[in-house]
C-alpha cells in the first residue's frame, strides 16, 4: 500500500473561521496531510496569511476562490494568486474566465482548475438555474471547453470523472469534492462519492472537508480516507 502516494491525492478543505483553530487542526493532521485547501469561509477571515505560511512549512495549497468577472478582473486576480505560490487555484468554467486565467497564469507554476458544475446541484436544481439538458452534458461540454482553452484541470463530481478524463485526457488534473466514505452524511451534497470510487473514475485529487474537519477524531478520519485512497491506487 503506498500511503505517501495517496496522501499527494488527499487535499483537505479547511472549511473553518479561525486561524487559530485551522492552526490547531493543521498541527494535529501533521504528515498525515500534505495540501489543504483555502475558501472563502478561512480566506475571508485572514486565511491568506495562513496559506503563505504552510507554504513556507512544505504544504502545497489550493486557494478556492472559483473566480468569476469579467477577462480584465480574472486575468489580474489570477496574475496576483500566482504570486503568492499556492499550487492550485479555482475560475467557474465560463471560456472568457479560463481564457483570462490561462493569460494571468502564463511564466508561473501556479496551476488554474475550473469549477464545471457544482456538486451541491442535482438536474432540478440545474433547471431552477435556468440552465437546460443535464448536468452530466453541460459538465461534457466546460471539459472540452477547457482542453481547447489550455486550463490545468477541471473539478466536478467523482461522478462524472470518468466521462471528463476521457474528453480531458489523463495529464490534466480532475480534483473531485463532495467525497463522502460509505455511511457518512451528504451535508449539502448531492453528487456523493466515496474516496476508493473517486480514484477508481480517474479523480487524481479528492477535496475532502466534513468528513475530516467535523470527525470526533480527524486524524483517524483522515487515515482511513488516506488508506481507502491507497487501496484503489
Ligand atoms: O471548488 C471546490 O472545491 C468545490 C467545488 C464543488 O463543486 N463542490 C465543492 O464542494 N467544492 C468545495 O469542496 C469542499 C467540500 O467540502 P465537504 O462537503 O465538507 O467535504 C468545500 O470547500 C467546497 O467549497
């Protein structure tokens, strides 16, 4: 079982308002995780400083803040991200967006991933949005969308990975959020997978909040995501 290979894989959402106790929790976790993941719920609340300092420790950091504006907006956000030295950052999957982070990424290693459709939304809640088809076809067509684009990687659902990795091909990165391990609640998810399944559809990073973050105990939850990983790779 190659545990360090599956720990590459695991990329924790630091879903937390302080500081300090997304200090504390990073402490506990120890090697056990090796990238985290930045939102807006720590972002906003003085979290940037926190992902320049677990970079300046050895953890890589994926700032979420799945941009969206106008070209001008995305492409200087993202020129700025880039010089913070975080590995990953998130644009909604609209092409004028990934043509601008892809402009504003150009000369750094940062790499930019784009949200297809969120994994809280189910086919109603896509219709309620006024989108037609399924989500599944408007997830095919961002992925395609992206590849033309040069963008580094998608994020979707485990559920439609495989179908992306096909139209993506497999040197691009599919991180896939809303993993949820046999028998844990779904919260506000509604395209669940479980950690082994993820990686068997071809996710090459899982982002994995509730499960560890909210768990009575987030380092065994985290080692047994850790190994479940292993098992499939
Ligand atoms: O971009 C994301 O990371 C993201 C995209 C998406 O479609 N769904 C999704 O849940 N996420 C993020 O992934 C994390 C999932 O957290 P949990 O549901 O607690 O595991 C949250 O930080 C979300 O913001």
């Amino acid at each position: 079982m190659n545990l360090s290979a599956a720990r590459e894989r695991l990329i924790v959402a630091l879903d937390i308002s302080s500081i300090d106790e997304a200090r504390a929790l990073v402490r506990k976790l120890g090697d056990e995780v090796v990238f985290y993941k930045i939102g807006y719920q720590l972002g906003y609340a003085g979290g940037f400083e926190l992902a320049r300092e677990l970079i300046a420790v050895g953890k890589k950091v994926f700032l979420d803040l799945k941009l969206h504006d106008i070209g001008n907006t995305v492409e200087e956000g993202i020129r700025s991200i880039a010089q913070m030295g975080v590995t990953l950052a998130t644009v909604h999957a609209y092409p004028q967006t990934m043509r601008a982070a892809v402009k504003g990424k150009a000369g750094s290693n940062l790499k930019v991933i784009a949200v297809t459709v969120l994994t809280s939304y189910d086919n109603n809640d896509f219709i309620e949005a006024g989108y037609s088809g399924t989500v599944s076809e408007l997830v095919a067509k961002r992925a395609a969308q992206a590849k033309d684009i040069g963008i580094d990687g998608i994020v979707c659902a485990a559920t439609e990975a495989g179908r992306v990795q096909e139209i993506i091909g497999t040197d691009k990165l599919i991180v896939t959020p809303g993993i949820r391990p046999a028998g844990s609640s779904a919260d506000d998810q509604k395209r669940i997978v479980t950690p082994a399944m993820a990686i068997r559809s071809g996710s090459t990073h899982l982002v994995v909040g509730r499960p560890i973050t909210a768990a009575a105990d987030p380092v065994a939850a985290a080692k047994e995501i850790v190994a479940e990983i292993a098992s499939a790779l």
